[in-house]
C-alpha cells in the first residue's frame, strides 16, 4: 500500500475514524481502512472468491497483530495465531469458533482444487469478519466505540439486517437463542433459502455451538446429529471434513461411540494427521474403554493423542496421551508427558501474565490431573478445586469420572470429594523435613517408639526450625517408616504434619511387598493424605529400586532419622548404605544422621 492514502470519502472534509488504533495496524504492507474498500469493491464485483480471500487476509492480520501485542510472539499464519489465542486462553472461545470458520472459508479459495463458491459464502464471510471486528473495535478506552462501530457501517451497510446478518447474530449471542436457530434451519431449503442450506462452514459451526452448549436433558446433540446427516447427504457438502467430525463428536458426547468411530475412521490419516481429526476419534475411543473397559479402545486412544502430540505438541492431545499411558501402565511415560504439560501452562502463565484462575477452566483441569500423575496431590488439590469453581455441573462430572479413575490407579480408592477434601498447605511454606531409614522388624518397639518422640521434639526445637511446619518424608514400608509417621501424628496432629511419600515402585507392585490386607490399608489410607508422591525413576532389580527411594529420602530431608543395628546392610539398599549416602555423599550439605540403636528379632 502507498503511503499517501487517500481518505475513505474523498467528497467529505470530515476524516475517517481510525479503526482499531490500539493495535498499530498501521503499516506499508496493511492498512486496514483501505483494505475494507478493497473487499467492499469486490463484494460489489461480484468477485466472492477475492472477498473471502480479503476478509480472511483482514482478520490474519488483526490477530496475528493481537496476539503478537499480548503474547509477544510472532506468528505467521491465521491457524497458528487462532492455536496461540487458543493456547493461552486469550480470546472467548465463541470468537475462536467464528475464527476458525472463517479460517476454513478462507482455505476453500487458497486450495489448489477449492470448491465451488457461491455468493451466500462470500456473505457468511463478511457476516463472520463484521462479528469478529466488532470484538475489537472499542477495546481502547481512549477511543470512542460508537464512532467506531460507525465508521465500520461504511464498508458492511448493505449487509445489516440480511438473513444472513441475523442468523450469524444469533450464533454469537450468549445464551443462543435455540428456538429461532432451529427455525431458520428448517427454513433452509424454503422459496429463498438461506445460510443453512448452501454452507458447510455455517452448518458446522451451528453444530459446534449447539454441542458445546449441551446441557443434560435438552436435545441439542440430537438436532445437531441429525442437522450434520442431513448435511452430508448432499452431493456438495457430503465430503466436507469438519461436518464429518461435528458428526462424530456429537455421536461420541451422545455416548454413541460405535457411531462416531464408523463416521470419522474412513477419514483418519496416519502420514499427516490432523489433531482435530485425532483429538475426536481418540475421545470417543477413550470414552468407550471408560464405559466397557475394552483394552483395545484404550490403545486406540493412546495411540491417536500421541501423534497429535508429538506433532502439535498441545496440551489437550497431551494430557489425554499422558492419561491413557497410565492406564496402560506406561508410568515413565505418564509422568514424563505430564511435566511437559505443566511446564507448557507455566510458561504459558508467565508469558500472559494472567493468574492460574484466568486459564481456560479446562486448562485448569488439564493441569490437575498433570499433576497428580507426577504425585504433587496438593496441587493437583488446588487445582480441581479451582475448576469446581466455575464449572457447571456437566462438565464437574466429566472432570470428577476422570479424577476418580486416575485415583483408583493409584490405589486411592475413595471418591473425588473425599480427595479433594483433604486440608491443602500453603504452596509457599517453608517445612523442616525429616526422613526416615530403617529396619521393618526390630525389639522393643514401645522403648524405640518413645526414643523417636524424644529425637522428633529435639529436631523440632532447634532454633532453626522452630517456627518452621513438619514435612515427614518416608516411603511407608512396614515397621520404621510408618512409625515415624504415627509418632509425629500423635505429636502435632494430622493437621499439622505434611507428608511426603516416597515409594521403591509403582504403587501397584510395591503393595505386593505388604503382607497383609491391613498392611495394605494402612499404605492406602496414608497416601490418600500425602501432599506430595515421589515416584521411582527406572530401575533393573527390586534391590536396586528399595536403594534408589532411600537416596530419594536422603536427597530431600533437611534431618534423617535412621532406626538401625549398627551392622552392615544385608542387601543392596539396607539401611547401613543410606546412613552412609546422607552423610558422604547425598546432594546438598552433608550431615550426621540421628541413629536410635535397635536389635532385631533373630531369623
């Protein structure tokens, strides 16, 4: 564009309003003024391929200009900066509803072999550009917004009040009015016709509105199904992807699963996949192995999430791929995938410079769960709770099945509420934090009971950790370490003791080392208290794997308490060897262990 431009009516001394200024649009290479003159010129040519084109090319340019003023990061392309605003929870998802649709209107005209363009498509997309610009317009509170929103009138006066107009309208409003939507859509093939009846783009985002605003007991996903089947029969819409994959996901939230496979299978790309694509057909695979426990769902599942992962590197296809690996026992992976996610939010969080409440409310649950597979309970606590927040009761449900499955792979086996309802710490205390290393089986277990009191109050009452909390670290075997844990409960109350537990192997097998059920229970019922679950990194040998969690402890107590015989270990990982690690070689400052003297039982 030339600088010396000329003023949108040249007959009039009176100058435009500067549309969205906040945004320092004003560049060589777009002007948005001029560029609005440009579509309405082709929009009265007749030219609907150049006036989708030019309307996609506006909106690009807006938000890429957006979400480089918000995020700081530079984007390229409509998609990447729609997946941005997405990511970081920066835009109504209404609007990236409409985004998207206009995105998808702008592919048909850039598309090698696009399809055939009729007039009511170049006016859905000046319909979707006016609903989008008016999101933006006024956001300035230096500027006036009813001079803004007149100077907009200029370029889209003969689209106000068209069909067209009302509908798109309709869709965008909070609540949607359902009611008159329906109508128009019956209305779709009536003496005139209307938006429903000749575009994919608008059917498919009714659809979508109509699924994301399902409440239990209307029957949105039924209109929505049998709108989308209806849709596809038609010779011109019938390969239409994204009303295939409405289809399926309305059929998968209807508890259809069958169906949804059937419909969007055929349309799955293992080469390039596409994370909408996956992301659908992976929920509904997910969903029926929660339903019917089928093992070949939840491999299905897993395997979709983790291409769309590990090429779009999302955190829904994330935490979906990081769930189902759990389920299936791929622990390493469940966690690895799982601290990916929670650096991703962080980062995402410090880049927006926005609260953890200001996230997308699924964001929030996304990163409860995350963190309750790397066994930070107290996080993962605030979190769910933080969702519960504003969660309404459809989607608390949803969020609770998944938690309640994930606690009974860890063996918690009480409901959500009970979960959630433990007392969560401070996440910015300060804790002394003693550890524990010692035999199962000893003598004089009142006498060594009451030495351990003695020592823990001794601990406690050293002038730099006198105002400090209590974390106890242990990894709940039988005998000392569960005795440290009932003497510090008996001496502060459970309220006031954090717990910290660190476990040899999954929970699962490590269980297995228990010898009773009651032994089992009581392991059970304390890590439903934990705060905090250190779980085992790889390991060749069960000896190897009782040495790697006593490092763990040493590694993370400020004191360790060692109830001990004063021999030499029996096994790799006995006690002798962790006494000796926390005080020669354990990272950070090293230290005498407090030694309480036993004898043990003769074999």
């Amino acid at each position: 564009m030339s600088k010396n431009r000329k003023p949108v009516n040249p007959d009039s001394s009176e100058q435009p309003v500067q549309l969205l200024k906040y945004l320092d649009l004003d560049a060589e290479y777009f002007d948005l003024q001029e560029d609005l003159k440009t579509l309405e010129t082709v929009w009265k040519a007749e030219a609907y391929h150049a006036v989708i084109f030019h309307a996609t090319r506006i909106f690009e340019r807006i938000l890429i200009k957006f979400v480089f003023q918000k995020l700081k990061k530079e984007e390229d392309l409509l998609f990447g900066a729609l997946r941005r605003a997405e990511a970081y929870n920066i835009l109504p998802k209404r609007l990236r509803f409409f985004g998207h649709t206009l995105r998808r209107l702008g592919n048909t005209v850039r598309h090698v072999k696009p399809r055939v363009i009729l007039p009511q498509d170049a006016e859905n997309a000046l319909s979707l550009l006016l609903i989008l610009l008016k999101y933006f317009v006024g956001r300035d509170e230096n500027v006036d917004k009813h001079a803004e929103l007149a100077e907009l009138k200029k370029y889209f006066g003969s689209l106000e009040n068209s069909e067209t107009d009302k509908i798109m309208n309709l869709l965008w409003q909070e609540p949607m009015n359902k009611r008159k939507l329906w109508n128009y859509w019956l209305k779709r093939d009536g003496t005139s016709g209307n938006v429903f009846g000749k575009s994919p783009e608008a059917i498919a985002l009714y659809a979508e509105l109509l699924i994301e605003t399902h409440k239990k007991g209307d029957k949105s996903l039924q209109k929505a199904i049998q709108m989308l089947e209806i849709a596809i029969e038609k010779p011109e819409m019938h390969s239409d992807l994204r009303l295939t994959q409405m289809l399926a996901l309305a059929h998968s939230r209807n508890k259809d699963y069958q169906s949804a496979i059937n419909v969007l299978g055929p349309k799955l790309n293992n080469k390039n996949p596409d994370t909408e694509t996956n992301g659908i057909l992976a929920g509904a695979y997910k969903r029926r192995y929660n339903e019917e426990k089928r093992a070949g769902s939840l491999l299905m599942a897993h395997e979709l999430y983790g291409q769309s992962y590990e090429k779009w590197s999302d955190t829904y296809n994330g935490i979906n791929y990081a769930a189902t690996a759990l389920y299936l026992d791929r622990f390493l992976l469940a966690r690895k995938v799982s601290k990916e996610i929670i650096q991703k939010f962080k980062s995402r969080i410090k880049r927006s410079n926005i609260k953890r409440s200001e996230l997308d409310l699924w964001d929030i649950a996304s990163l409860g769960e995350a963190n309750l597979i790397v066994g930070d309970f107290a996080q993962a606590r605030r979190d769910y709770k933080l969702f519960q927040k504003s969660a309404d009761p459809g989607n608390e449900k949803v969020a609770m099945g998944q938690l309640q499955s994930n606690l009974n792979k860890f063996l918690i086996n009480v409901t959500p509420k009970r979960f959630l309802s433990v007392p969560v710490p401070d996440p910015d205390l300060k804790y002394v934090k003693i550890g524990i290393t010692g035999h199962r089986t000893y003598n004089k277990p009142k006498t060594v009971k009451q030495q351990l009191k003695e020592m823990v109050a001794k601990i406690r009452n050293q002038k730099k950790y006198r105002n400090l909390p209590l974390r106890v670290i242990t990894p709940l075997a039988e005998g000392a370490d569960r005795l440290l844990l009932d003497v510090c409960y008996e001496l502060y109350g459970k309220d006031q003791v954090s717990l910290q537990v660190a476990v040899p192997f999954e929970i699962e097998d490590y269980c297995a080392d228990f010898q009773t059920k009651k032994s089992k229970d009581y392991f059970c019922k304390q890590l439903l208290l934990a705060d905090r679950v250190t779980f085992p990194g790889p390991y060749d040998t069960r000896n190897q794997g009782y040495m790697n969690v006593g490092y763990t402890v040493a590694d993370s107590c400020d004191e360790l308490i060692a109830i001990w015989d004063g021999k030499p270990a029996q096994g790799y990982g006995g006690t002798a060897m962790v006494i000796h690690y926390y005080e020669n070689e354990r990272k950070g400052a090293k230290k005498k262990a407090h030694i309480i003297k036993v004898t043990r039982p003769a074999k």
